[in-house]
C-alpha cells in the first residue's frame, strides 16, 4: 500500500501570516488530491494536481504537484480565520485495486 | 440538489447488536466508497465499489460488509460489531475513478460499548 505522510500535523498562526502544508511519499501518484474539512462535516475537494511541476492557485491557496510526482504542498498567503480546518491530501492507490488513499491531515487553527 | 446522504448521523450501539448504515447518492455516480475516520489516522478506506455488483476491499475492510445492488446505494454493515469499531464514517461518491471529485456524505458516529 501506498503511504502519503503530511506535515506539520497540527498549526496554530495569527491571522495574516503565510504557511506551508507538505504532502510527501516514496511513490509516484498519477494525481494528488487537496480537501479541506470542517468540524461536523465531510471533506469537499479544493484542487487536483495532475502533471508533475504543475501550480494550481485558488485565491490565496497555492497548490503545487512535484515533478516527480511525488509529493505536493500546499501555501496559503495571508491567513484569514476562515482557513481554519483539516487540510486532507488524496492520492489513488494502485499497488492492489483501485483503492484511495489520505494523509493523516494537517490540522490549522488561524488566531485573529 | 446533488448529494450523498447517510444515515443515521449518531448511532450508539452494544457489542455483537447488529447494524447498517445507509448510503445514497443523486448524481448517477459509479465509484461509491466508506471511509473510517479516526484522531491522528485521516481517512481510512473501508470499501469501495467501481460499479453496481462490484466491491473491493480497501485497508480496513476487516468486520465490515458492503453491496451494491443498486447505483445509487452503498450500504455499510457490521455484522457484529465492536468497541474497535467506534469512529466517525463517511461514505463518499464520484463519477469514475482517477482525479475526479469525491463527494462526501455529512458523517455517521458510530459508538460499539
């Protein structure tokens, strides 16, 4: 199986300050998937990098695949409390079926 | 509106007693998965279904059961369950495979004393 180790596990900033999420494996992924989750709810996707080198931006978000496929970070500029949540990344898994794997999350807390 | 609905939301139970927690989807998709959520472990695959009458396992398929007799829905079963079992699931859709978009339903807590 698969493994996608995600780091810091745990981030508390103030309101305003830039941060860095890392997504990280030995193996290559066709695609990586970021989700953010809020307490009481499912996770709801927020981009999908495909090609190795890829740099996806979604307002303050910035999201980045490896060129080799290995790993992906996410960068968020300007932190605002809203960010705060569970950011989840996501990758298929196909060493035995077609089965979906997720980090352990990293979990950001943004002080106002 | 598109969604994927679970029920129930809350579930507290007693070892052995068993149960099933229903799963539906609107958007005619045909990849359905369960997925176990516990502190510090993300989310975990529990099953996953490609199609109407085809199943697999994902990485923690044990004291779990699922089918799919329908598209539309992808019930979870434990057959006997225990206290290892208590965790939050979540059944998620999405069209096909490979990068597209899961959608999650809104949870089910389950608690096995």
């Amino acid at each position: 199986t698969q493994l996608l180790e995600q780091s810091p596990q745990f981030l508390s900033i103030q309101e305003g300050e830039n941060l860095t999420v890392y997504c990280n494996s030995s193996s290559v992924f066709s695609s990586l998937q970021w989700y953010r989750q809020e307490p009481g709810e499912g996770p709801v996707l927020l981009v999908t990098v495909v090609t190795g080198g890829e740099v996806k931006k979604l307002k303050r978000l910035t999201f980045q695949f490896g060129d080799a496929r290995k790993d992906s970070s996410l960068h968020i500029t300007a932190a605002q409390t809203g960010d705060t949540g569970l950011y989840l990344c996501a990758g298929d898994d196909y060493t035995g079926g077609f089965k979906t794997i997720f980090g352990a999350g990293t979990r950001l807390f943004v002080k106002a | 509106e598109a969604q994927v609905t679970q029920n129930p939301r809350y579930l507290i139970t007693v070892t052995g007693k068993k149960l099933t927690v229903t799963c539906s989807q609107n958007m005619n998709h045909e990849y359905m998965s369960w997925y176990r959520q516990d502190p510090g472990l993300g989310l975990r695959q529990i099953y996953y279904s490609m199609n109407v009458e085809v199943t697999d396992k994902g990485d923690v398929p044990e004291g779990y059961k699922v089918s799919r007799k329908e598209k539309r829905n992808f019930p979870l079963i434990l057959e006997s369950p225990s206290p290892n079992q208590t965790s939050l699931y979540f059944c998620a859709s999405s069209f096909r495979r490979l990068a597209y978009e899961q959608y999650f339903g809104p949870g089910t807590r389950l608690t096995v004393t």
